[in-house]
C-alpha cells in the first residue's frame, strides 16, 4: 500500500470532545490488565487530547501503560492477540515506546473505537528520556 492510500484509509480527522472517550478508555484498561496481568503494570492512565474535557482531538484513545521493570516485554506483546493489536515496537522504530500497540485499524478504515496504546517502563513516559 503506498503512503497516499493510506491516508485515505487512515486520514486524520478532528472530531468535537465525545465523553464516551472516558468510558473508551476504562473498558480498554479492564481488558489491558486481563491480558497483561496486573503482576507486570503498575499504572494505566488516559493521555493525549482525548483526556482533556471539552477540547477537540483525534477520536483516538491513547493509553500509557507503564509497567514494571521485571516485566518480559516479549511475553507482554505475546499477552495480546495480534488480531486485534498491531504491534510496533522499539526495535522496528528505536525512538518509539518499549511498545506501541494499534487497535481499531481495520482493512476498510478505522472501527467505531481506535486507540495507540503506548508500553513503556515506568518513568520513561517522557520523550526526552527515551532518545
């Protein structure tokens, strides 16, 4: 697929505040903890525009899951089907997260509920620490 067919099937859309973000946000924790297991995270939390009330964003849920530095970050992206989770990670991108996983990219477009859910070490959420 070359780089403008996919922006046209992934194009980059603002959308006014939606509350359900909230609530987006909380089942996909639930089911992050289920497959990770709560042994390997020690915090989840809702970033990006998304988090913010009332401000117009990309109606993509960005998830922080910081986990713990015993963690094995190959049984982590093993934790969570490849059907639904497309896994990037950082030894195909270096400067990326431990992981960052996209969910709601479907062959036709984007699902009703998208989110880049981002793996990292705790303490490491910081961009300049990572480089």
């Amino acid at each position: 697929m070359t780089d403008e067919e996919r922006a046209g099937l992934y194009p980059i859309i603002l959308s006014e505040y939606n509350p359900e973000w909230l609530q987006w946000f909380q089942e996909e924790r639930e089911r992050l903890l289920r497959f990770i297991g709560t042994e390997n995270i020690l915090r989840i939390t809702h970033i990006g525009s998304t988090s913010v009330p009332g401000l117009t964003a990309k109606p993509t849920v960005d998830i922080l899951v910081e986990i713990n530095e015993n963690a094995d970050i190959d049984k982590l992206v093993a934790s969570l089907p490849s059907y639904d989770y497309i896994c990037l990670s950082n030894q195909t991108i270096p400067t990326f997260d431990l992981a960052l996983f996209l969910k709601g990219y479907i062959s036709t477009g984007f699902a009703e509920k998208v989110y880049h859910i981002h793996v990292r070490r705790t303490g490491d959420w910081d961009d300049n620490k990572v480089r």
